[in-house]
C-alpha cells in the first residue's frame, strides 16, 4: 500500500542516480554554472559601460543575460550543494518558490525574445521609423511588460501545480523542482491541472513564437527586395544572433514542456531540462559575441588582455 501522508519535504534525485557520477557531474555543472555568471556578467557590463552599445537591440540583451544569471542560480547552486554536501531534501515551500522563480524567468525570457524579434523587424522594415518607434520610452515599456507578464504566467503554474496533493514516494527525478516531475507525484488525478496547464502555455508561448515568425517573415521579405548582396548580408547578420537564440530557447524549452505527462520520460525530462536551464544560459553570451563586432570591441575594453 502506497503512503498517502501528505508530503513537506520532497527528495530531489539530483545529477545522477549512480553515486560514482555525482561528484563527477557536480564538477562538470560548477564549470558550466561559473561560464554562464561569468558570460552573462560580462555582456551586462560591456552594454552598461560601452556608450555605443546604448541602443535598443543591447539594452533587450542586457536584460536577457540578467534573466539568463537569475535563471541559472534558481536551479544550480542549490544542487550542486546537496550534492557535495548529500543532502537533497528541499522543503514544499522552497519547492513551490523555487518553481514559481524559475518559470517566471523561463516566461520572461520568452517576451523578451519576442520583443528583441519585434526590434530587429523595425529596424530592417523601417529604418527611417526606428529611432523614433524604438524610443526609450518604448523598450522600458516592453522589458516591463516581459517581467509583469512573467510574474502572473509564474503565479498560475505554480498555483496549478502545487493545489494537487502531494504524498509519498515524494522523491522528484530531477535536480530542480519542474512542473512535469512534480505533476507525476501528485497522489491525485492531474489531468484538469494538466489540461489547464498546457491550454495556458500554449496560449502564451505559440502567441511569442508566432510574433516571432511573423517578425522574421517580414524581416525576409524585406531582405529579398534589397538589391545588393552586402546589404542584404549586412541586414541578415544583424538577426542571425537572435534567431540563433530563438531556436536554441525554443527547441529545448517545448521538448519538455509540450508533451503529456503519460509519456514523460525521466531521463528525457532531465535531457532536456539541462539543455534549456543550463546550456541555454550558457550558450547565449557566446552566440551574442563571436559574431558581433560591436560586442567583441566592447569586451576587450573590459577585458583588454582577455580571448576577445
């Protein structure tokens, strides 16, 4: 007979359920964790210090790399901890804010990504419009709604998640609370949570990604009517980091979240989960870098004897 006890403290699996591999992995995460703060820091810091990089495109990146350092020290730190440490207990409330914290950044992100599409579109659709479009005024609206509309996304799923009770086994397969391994622990029928659950996603995130294909589509019909080949690799190269981000973000996030929870896998799940809470944020200061000038010039003003 299955414990029903209702639960008040859940047992994270961690990395690896092979004990030789915990620490291995551990070692391997702290590495990725330093490279994502230490990348994200530095893009922050080039873009607040570097006048010429006060522009809307790099004020979204600015935000997206304190989204990528906050999403990143949701999940990690607290793993890597209970690893090295073997204690893997995290309580229901820090389960709940930990969750809630983690898919208001995910969601941020998200609208922030959609608005940087929305930018790169005026700038190549209408150039002469830009400046005055794109003021200010303008972005700080857009950053605020991502974060605000964020928040609220966060404040459903995790009221969604944690209604359903929760009792024994209470051991999650995962190193951070995630909605598709806690809804396979609830001690009750998660289908309505579950249905409720994607109807919102998918609302909010096909809403995001289509905003995004139709910025893009625009982006290339405008691209095709410029005669010069330069030109039209000139306006190309101005996307190509963002649209690098668009399908890194998007193809890791829906092959976690946009399946039901009876085929959930996890191993799948955790797959998946390191490549969009981790590799991710990683990722994204050396997609924004290695082929941005303007960012390259602003890096070796900070770091003057550093790789750029």
């Amino acid at each position: 007979m299955p414990n029903l006890t209702a639960v008040s403290v859940f047992l994270l699996r961690g990395f690896s359920t092979v004990p030789q591999l915990q620490l291995l992995s551990a070692a391997s995460f702290l590495l990725i964790y330093l490279a994502a703060i230490l990348g994200n820091v530095a893009i922050v810091a080039a873009v607040t210090q570097d006048v010429h990089l006060h522009t809307p495109m790099y004020f979204f990146l600015k935000h997206l790399s304190l989204v990528d350092i906050c999403s990143v020290s949701t999940t990690l730190p607290r793993a890597l901890v209970a690893t090295m440490l073997g204690s893997r207990d995290i309580s229901l409330h820090a389960c709940a804010s930990q969750l809630f914290a983690f898919v208001c950044l995910g969601s941020t992100e998200c609208f922030l990504i959609t608005s940087m599409a929305f930018d790169r579109c005026l700038a190549i659709y209408k150039p002469l419009l830009y400046r005055a479009a794109m003021s200010p005024e303008t972005c700080i609206s857009l950053v605020s709604v991502a974060w605000g509309s964020g928040l609220v996304f966060s404040a459903f799923h995790t009221a969604n998640t944690f209604s359903l009770p929760f009792c024994g086994p209470n051991v999650i397969d995962h190193f951070f609370c995630d909605i598709p391994a806690l809804m396979r622990l609830a001690c009750a029928n998660a289908d309505v949570h579950e249905a409720a659950g994607f109807a919102v996603s998918g609302c909010v995130i096909m809403s995001c990604f289509g905003l995004t294909v139709l910025s893009y589509v625009r982006i290339l019909a405008t691209v095709c009517r410029i005669r010069s080949t330069a030109s039209r690799w000139k306006a190309l190269s101005t996307c190509s980091s963002h649209l690098a981000t668009v399908l890194l973000f998007y193809g890791s996030g829906s092959s976690a979240y946009m399946q039901p929870r009876t085929s959930y896998s996890p191993t799948q799940g955790l797959v998946a989960a390191v490549f969009y809470s981790v590799l991710t944020p990683t990722l994204n200061p050396l997609i924004y870098s290695l082929r941005n000038k303007d960012m390259k010039g602003a890096l070796q003003k900070l770091y003057p004897r550093g790789p750029f």
